[in-house]
C-alpha cells in the first residue's frame, strides 16, 4: 500500500493540473464569448454602411 504522503502528493499535483486545466477552459470561452460579440457589432456595422451605400446610389439616380 502507498504511503500516505505519496498519496497526498499524488492527489495534490492532480489538484493543481485540474485547477490549471479549468483556468485555462474558462479564459478560452471568455475569449469565444469576445469573439462572437464583436462579430455581431462588425456585422451591424457592415449592414448599416450597406444601407448607407445603397442610399446613396438611390439619391444619385434620382437626381
């Protein structure tokens, strides 16, 4: 049977390694979650400054 302390080091190091695992997983999905939300702000922009192209064209083929 292992010793106690073996036991503790053992279950300690996989305590760190799983704390580390869980840190990293987390700033991982903060960084999708920033992703995404830029996205969809470029994506606003990017239709709005469609519609203010197409507008100008409208504007210019009328005149």
């Amino acid at each position: 049977m292992l010793q106690f302390s073996k036991i503790l080091e053992s279950r300690d190091e996989w305590k760190t390694k799983a704390v580390q695992r869980a840190n990293k997983i987390r700033e991982y999905r903060k960084a999708i979650k920033q992703n995404h939300e830029q996205l969809e702000i470029l994506k606003k922009r990017v239709l709005e400054l469609e519609q203010i192209a197409d507008d100008s064209k409208k504007n210019k083929s009328q005149q």
